[in-house]
C-alpha cells in the first residue's frame, strides 16, 4: 500500500532523498500501513484462515476450516531452529478471542484458548501412513547399535507384508504405460466401428430408396433372418398358371 506513491511518479516539492531516503520516511509510515500499528509489541496482523473446524467457547457455533480473519501474529518461542508463532483472533461471531499455535513437532495447530477443536484425526499409524522420524528416536538410531538392528528387521518385515500390493500396483501401471500403442488401438477401433456403422447407413438408404420407404430401419437380427428363411415368395405368373391348372 505504501508504495503505490513512488508507483504513481510522485515526489513532492519539499522531498529531499538525501534526508528522507524514500518515500515512507517522507510521510512517517510504514510500507505495511494498518498491518504494522502493533509492530513495536512484536505483532504483525496477517489474514489467517482456519486449519480446521472447531467450535467457539464463547457462542458455542461451529466455525468451519478455511474461514479467514483478521489476527495478530506473534512469535512465542522456539523448536529447535524452527520458530512458533501464535496467532489471535475475534470471533466473527461473537466477541470471543481465539488464540491458536504452530506445533512444528506434528506438523500442526494448537488451540491455546477460546475454542474446541471438533475432533476429526485418526492415528497416522493405523492407517499405515509414513511417520516422521522423531528427534529422540533418531539419536538412538545413530547411537544404539541394537536399536538400529531391531528397526531395520522391523522396517523389512513391513516392506515384506507389502511387496504384494506394491507388485499388483507395478503391474496396473505398466499395463497402462504405453500410452501411445493405447491411444493408436483405441483409435483403429473407433475408425472400423465407424467405417461398418456407415456401410449399415447406406445399406438402409439403398433399401429405403428401393422400396419408396420414408420410415426409419431397425438393425437386422438373428430372429428376423431366421424367420425370413422360412418365407417362400411365387410371381403372379406362376400363382396364374397353378389356378388354371387346378
């Protein structure tokens, strides 16, 4: 926001850039305007959006993941090199105020106060999903022998309990790997089922032309190829000659 006046090509008289520098100091603002009133406490307001439903203490309503607001971040401490931030916020609700933060150790957000978080996990391991290696666990995998012994027959063991399902995966997708032998197949037979559908329409037109018929032909089956063998048909000559005999 800030900066749109050195977009706009406008310097005023009395600027000096020896003395102010830039534009901002000119006008004794920020370059983030409104966002940074709270900057000297160490808050910066952002628009955050909810990372998941939870429910409001103050009116009890349900606020849904992806709702934005207006809050002020704050950085509260550390792990390990990675900071943490919390994040407050009024109910647009309410007045209550929720206050949420970063848990970098399980990639996720903390309710510190304010709100309820509508439980919708499930065990990353039952599911059978890749868990992150924990900090501790990892220094025992580089210090304890044994340990790291155990893991690796673990690891083999569930690697064996999955080659089935990774062979039958390796197998659809190779089924479907060349795409262009498919793709020319696919089209051979669109063409030869084109080329007889059209060979049937003229067919129909030769019949309909033939006979004065101005109805649509239904398609030809067995049963009617059947029944038309059983059909004998006589000209008038012979039907003629048959009566003046009899």
């Amino acid at each position: 926001m800030g900066e749109r006046k050195g977009v706009n090509k406008y310097y005023p008289p009395d600027f000096n850039p020896e003395k102010h520098g830039s534009l901002n100091r000119y006008h004794k603002s920020h370059p983030l305007r409104e966002r940074a009133r709270k900057l000297s406490q160490g808050i910066l307001i952002i628009r955050f959006e909810m990372p998941y439903n939870i429910w409001c203490d103050g009116c009890k309503n349900h606020i849904g993941m992806g709702v934005r607001y207006n809050a002020e971040k704050k950085k509260v401490g550390n792990y390990y090199t990675t900071p943490i931030y919390r994040f407050r916020m009024k109910c647009h609700l309410c007045v209550n105020y929720i206050e949420m933060q970063t848990d970098p150790a399980n990639c996720d957000y903390v309710i510190v106060s304010g709100a309820q978080r509508k439980e919708e996990r499930w065990d990353m391991a039952d599911n059978e999903q890749v868990l992150t290696t924990e900090h501790e666990k990892k220094q025992k995998l580089e210090t304890d022998a044994m340990f790291r012994l155990e893991h690796g027959e673990a690891d083999r063991s569930t690697l064996k309990k999955a080659l089935p399902t990774l062979s039958h995966i390796q197998e659809a997708q190779s089924a479907w790997k060349d795409d262009f032998a498919l793709n020319s197949m696919l089209r051979k037979r669109f063409r030869e089922k084109k080329k007889a559908l059209q060979e049937e329409e003229e067919r129909d037109q030769a019949l309909q032309a033939k006979a004065s018929l101005a109805i649509p032909l239904v398609p030809e089956t067995e049963d009617d190829r059947r029944l038309a063998a059983l059909l004998k048909f006589h000209t008038l000559d012979c039907a003629w000659g048959w009566w003046a005999w009899a």
